[in-house]
C-alpha cells in the first residue's frame, strides 16, 4: 500500500495477477489456512501457560481460542479500513468501481476467515447445541459478500474494506471477554476496555451510515456493477446491521461495562460477575427456629405454646419486635423447653 505511486517495498506482496481465478482461489484457502492455525496455536499456548484456560469447560476453550483468532482478524481488518477510508487515494476517488491489488489481497483472505468462522461456529453449535442468531446471521451475510467480491471483477472495493473496517471492535471484545473469565473484571485494565469498546461499537454505528451515504450516492454505478443478489444481499445485510444487530451489541456491551457478565454463556453467576448479596433473615432470640431447628407447633389451649409459634414466623415489623422483646423473651423460654420435652422448672 503506497501514496500516489511511490514505491514501497510491501508493494510486491499484492503484486499479483488477481484476474487469475487460481490466485484468488489460493489466498481464500491460505486464509482459511492461516487462521485455522491461529486458532491451533492459540490452543496450544494456553493449554501450556494460562491456568485460567485449563479451568475452562470445552466449549468456552473453543469460544477462547475463536475468540483470539478473530481478536488477529480484526487487527489486520482495522489497518485495511483505515487506510482505504483515510489514505489511499485511489479509492477516495471512486468509491463505488475502485480497485486495488493489496484490497484484493484482504478481500480474499478476509472471504477464507468468515468461512473458517462460520464452519467453526456451525460445528460449536452443533457438538455443544447452542445457537446465536446475531452472530450466525451477521457472519453468513458477511462470507457470501466477500465471496461475491471475491466472484465478480467488477466489483468495487471501497465498501469492501470499509466492512473490513467494522471489526475494529473485534480485539477489545476478545480482550474484554478473556478478561472477565480470568476475574478480572473489577481491574482498571478490564474497565478501560470496555470504555473503548463500547465507544468504537458507536464509532461502527455511523460508519454504517457512512456506508449508506455511499451506497445511495453511487446507486447506478453499484446496480451496473455487482451482481442483483450480491447487491441485494448487500443492502438487507446492511439494514440488519445499521437497525438490529449494531444497536443490540452496543446496547449489550455498555450494559457489561455496568455490570460484569458472560453473556456468551447462560450462566447468571459467571466469572467475572460481582455475586449478589445474601440476604439476612431477622434472628429471634430464645427459639428454635432461631438456632435452625425446626418451628415449634402451636399447642392447643396454651397460651405460652402460641406465643412461641409465632416468634418462629416471622414479625411484621422490626419496632413490634422491639417493643414486646422483653415479653416475648419470659414467655418463649419455659414454651421451648416445654416443646423440647424438657420437665418445667416448677414441676407442673
């Protein structure tokens, strides 16, 4: 990637012939290839060196190990998008028919990576028998756009690496999660994530309509260069995106920020969660039900047996208990030793 012609030395590792059907079949499975051993390699790692993951159950060490993979994904889909959106000049020019060989490089590749995710998820769910509509959804629209792109010459790029683009949430959204499952989640590390997570899932909400700018302003150009269901499946993909999934997810993640939760797991006292607080039920003194024993019955045609039945129930209120503590006390005494089988103190 260079400015204006200058030469650069990485120049030469998209200086391939993209119309060749070969080329761009390899580098989709070189993609697929490449974060498949990722995804590997972060197993074996944290397998050998992370306690946290060897406490984990089987499906969160797939959701772990997916997840560190996506989090290298979105770095390399982060620096494709700024620089189309920022930088290279051939593509501010013509947003809609542009064409770049280092974006045909990430087109490709980024295509092997959303099929490498949506084999991996479909199989998760299938073994673990779980479903996440947003997440499937999202990623079965995202593998057939870049699979189009990837199909179709014509096609413009700049949409393209601007989808790229939205996965610049992707990294601190897998930080944030591994975080919260070490029980980190009450560490300022933790917390200035999420700060910068949910601000970049607003940051995804106008580039959506930044997107859509775009789309409507070079309408002709698009509908003579993809093909109707590419486009199609374009326009539907983006709607969901800019009017449920986005405003979901964000809405998501800054409910976590307020309150820690693995909500990728049903679990509602997950690591990382701050455990509610018991509640302390009213102790009263001089009866069994106050030490865990069993609540005293009530005799018929005693007066003193009732009183204690009822200090085993518990008070209305807190001043009645206070008020007729000194009563409740003489009378519970000789009731509860009555109701233990004890002998009274005056022989009756």
């Amino acid at each position: 990637m260079s400015l204006g012609g200058v030469a650069d030395p990485a120049d030469s590792v998209f200086d391939l012939d993209y119309v060749s059907w070969k080329v761009r079949l390899v580098l989709v499975v070189a993609g697929f290839t490449f974060y498949l051993g990722v995804f590997v390699v972060c197993h074996q790692l944290s397998s050998a060196l992370n306690a946290t993951y060897r406490s984990l159950v089987a499906r969160e060490k797939v959701f772990w190990n997916l997840a560190a993979t996506r989090a290298v994904f979105g770095v390399q889909s982060t620096a494709a998008g700024l620089w189309a959106l920022l930088l290279d000049p051939v593509l501010q020019a013509d947003k809609a028919l542009g064409q770049q060989n280092w974006c045909w490089f990430h087109i490709t590749t980024a295509t092997g990576f959303f099929f490498f995710e949506n084999v991996l998820v479909h199989l998760s769910n299938v073994l673990f028998c779980t479903f996440d509509w947003f997440l499937a959804t999202h990623h079965f629209f995202a593998f057939l756009g870049f699979l189009g792109s990837v199909v179709n010459l014509q096609a413009g790029h700049y949409l393209a690496m601007i989808t790229l683009l939205l996965e610049m949430s992707t990294p601190f959204t897998c930080a944030s999660w591994m975080l919260l499952k070490a029980g980190h989640s009450d560490s300022l590390l933790w917390r200035l994530n999420q700060w910068v997570m949910v601000h970049l899932f607003h940051c995804r909400m106008v580039l959506t309509y930044h997107m859509w700018w775009v789309c409507l302003g070079h309408w002709d150009l698009l509908a003579r260069s993809l093909f109707l269901p590419h486009l199609a499946l374009f326009v539907v993909g983006l709607a969901l995106l800019t009017l449920i999934i986005n405003p979901y997810w964000t809405h998501k993640k800054t409910h976590q920020l307020l309150n820690p939760t693995d909500w990728n797991f049903a679990s509602r006292h997950a690591d990382g969660q701050v455990p509610s607080k018991k509640v302390l039920k009213p102790q009263q003194d001089g009866c069994p039900a106050a030490m865990g024993l069993s609540k005293p019955q009530p005799l018929a045609g005693s007066s003193v047996s009732s009183i204690c039945f009822l200090m085993g129930s518990w008070s209305t209120t807190v001043r009645a208990e206070e008020t007729f503590k000194g009563h409740l006390a003489l009378l519970a005494v000789p009731s509860c030793e009555s109701k233990a089988g004890l002998r009274p103190r005056n022989g009756r």
